[in-house]
C-alpha cells in the first residue's frame, strides 16, 4: 500500500507546484525573496508533519503544503541566476546549479547506508531531520538583500 501511496501523494505534491507556480510567477520582483523563504519553511513544516501524522488525511495536508513549498524551491533560484547573469554564460551557470543539486543528492543516496542506522533505521526521523536543514536555509534565504538579487 505504501508504494501506491507515494505515487499518488507525488502527483498530488507536483499538481500543487504547478497550480502554486503560476500564481508565484506573477509576484513583484521585490517579494521573491520573502517568497523564497516562506517556500522553505513551508516544506520545512510539510518534512514535519510527515514525522508526525499518524493517518491519510494529515499526510495528504503534509504533501499539499509540500508542494506549495516545492513551487517556490523550483522557480526563484532559477529566476535568481537567469536575472543576472549574461546570455553569453546561461547554460553554464543554469549545468552548474543543477550541478550543486544533483552532487548532494549522489552524496546523501550514498551516505545513506551510514546515516539511516544513525535514526535506527527510521527513514520518518530522516525526513524530520531534514526539516532542520529546511529551516536553516529559510533563514539564511533571509540574509539576501533584494539589492543582490
């Protein structure tokens, strides 16, 4: 049952992005950053609530919010780099970005054979720990000045 669930509850996330994006794109330029922050913490509480529901119900609220934080996850970072950097250099900086997400990930899929015995196993107490490091990107998204961006 639970491999049927993440197929539906992955749809229901990425349905959600693409509704939330479309009303995300039309914010003013001043107020991603805010919006970028307010995504993190968004999927910082959705990485929270997946720890703690115990039923259907509260885990499809846990992945809809998600997925309004995945939307903003998506779109500004990109935004960021294509405002300013050159046409000449695009492609370069858009490899690198994506770069800095997959080297993680290729790192944490590895290191996962060591992490998970850490949380004894427990992949909900890894997804509650990663709801930290939600969070402190949230507040460090806070650091930007709209000046650099």
């Amino acid at each position: 049952m639970g491999g049927n669930l993440i197929g539906i509850y992955s749809g229901l996330y990425c349905l959600v992005a693409v509704i939330v994006t479309i009303f995300l794109a039309r914010l003013k330029k001043e107020n991603f950053r805010i919006a970028l922050s307010i995504a993190m913490f968004l999927s910082a509480f959705s990485f929270g609530m997946m720890y703690f529901a115990h039923d259907l119900i509260w885990m499809t609220i846990a992945f809809v919010i998600f997925g309004a934080g995945w939307a903003g996850l998506n779109i500004y970072p990109v935004t960021f780099i294509t405002d300013a950097v050159s046409r000449e250099y695009m492609g370069s900086y858009i490899g690198l970005m994506n770069v800095q997400i997959c080297i993680p990930q290729i790192a944490a899929s590895l290191l996962s054979v060591v992490v998970l015995p850490l949380f004894k196993g427990s992949m909900p107490a890894m997804i509650l720990f990663s709801a930290f490091f939600f969070l402190a990107a949230a507040f460090s998204s806070l650091l930007i000045k709209n000046k650099d961006i």
